[in-house]
C-alpha cells in the first residue's frame, strides 16, 4: 500500500484534513534526528485501522517507531524491505493485555503482525505475515498457547 511521503512531519494534512484524533503525524514521523528532517508518510488506510485498534482498545496506544528514514532504519538494525520504510508501528506493550491488543490488531485488518518482547509492531503489506522478534517467541507463545505468528500466518486470525 502506497502513501504520500512528506520530507517533514509538519507538511502533513492537518485541521479538518486530520481525521484521526488519537494520533499525529509527529508520533508516526521518523524519529532518527539525524538523517532526515522528521520524514512521514501518510496512509490513511492504515491511520484508520491505527484509530480503530486505539477505539477497541480502549486506552492509549504508544508507538516506539513509525516511518524511519532508510538510513535510520539501517541503524536500528531494521530489515532493509522494513516496513517501517513506508508505515507501521511498534505499539508498546505496557500497560494493555497483550494477547488482546494482538488480537484486535489481527481483527481491524492489519496484515502484518511482529511479535517482540516488549512490542507488538502492525503494518498494512500486501500479503498477510507474521513473525517474531529476537526474544520474543517464547513469551508470545506462553501468553496465547500456541504461536501466533504461525496461526496468523495459516488464518488470518489470533482466535483458539
């Protein structure tokens, strides 16, 4: 899924134009302060799941990483297709049940899912995928009952 790439955050749509009020472009910008300028890409289909997991949740939803510039990407490690590339977020795991939040996440129509110790990271790819994060197969594991990575993958869904 395409998205308009903003060389800021601050030239993103605002005001009327702005239709998600749990988030901001800032928040969902590149975070690296070094490489780019606060760089953004702007999708509102995945701004809508975003909206509509933070409304079936119930609480607020903090994102550790959104868009990374391509050099900042590469210095946190991340994979070079990375879609934190484009859009997605790693939505911290404090303070919420993180078996629900996967499952609301799987439900509003997220289609990649990452399983990390301390994260849940969402994105919109053509294809459905999921995987795990260094660490963070054995706890994902224990709080469902079964990988969910591997259920996802087969069905779409985090359901027993």
């Amino acid at each position: 899924m395409t998205g308009v790439h903003y060389k800021r955050w601050q030239d993103a749509p605002t005001g009327e134009a702005w239709r998600w009020p749990h988030f901001t472009a800032r928040e969902l910008a590149c975070k690296c302060g070094r490489w780019c300028e606060g760089s953004y890409v702007h999708q509102p289909a995945f701004l809508d799941n975003l909206e509509v997991l933070r409304q079936a949740i119930g609480r607020a939803l903090k994102i550790n990483s959104g868009h990374r510039c391509p050099l900042h990407n590469a210095n946190v490690g991340g994979a070079p297709l990375s879609q934190h590339k484009a859009i997605a977020a790693d939505i911290s795991l404090r303070g919420h049940d993180p078996v629900q939040l996967a499952r609301y996440a799987a439900g509003v129509g997220f289609t990649g899912l990452g399983f990390g110790r301390t994260f849940l990271h969402v994105d919109m790819r053509f294809a459905r995928a999921a995987f795990h994060y260094p660490g963070g197969k054995a706890a994902w594991t224990a709080r469902f009952g079964f990988d969910p990575a591997v259920r996802f993958k087969l069905t779409g869904h985090l359901e027993a």
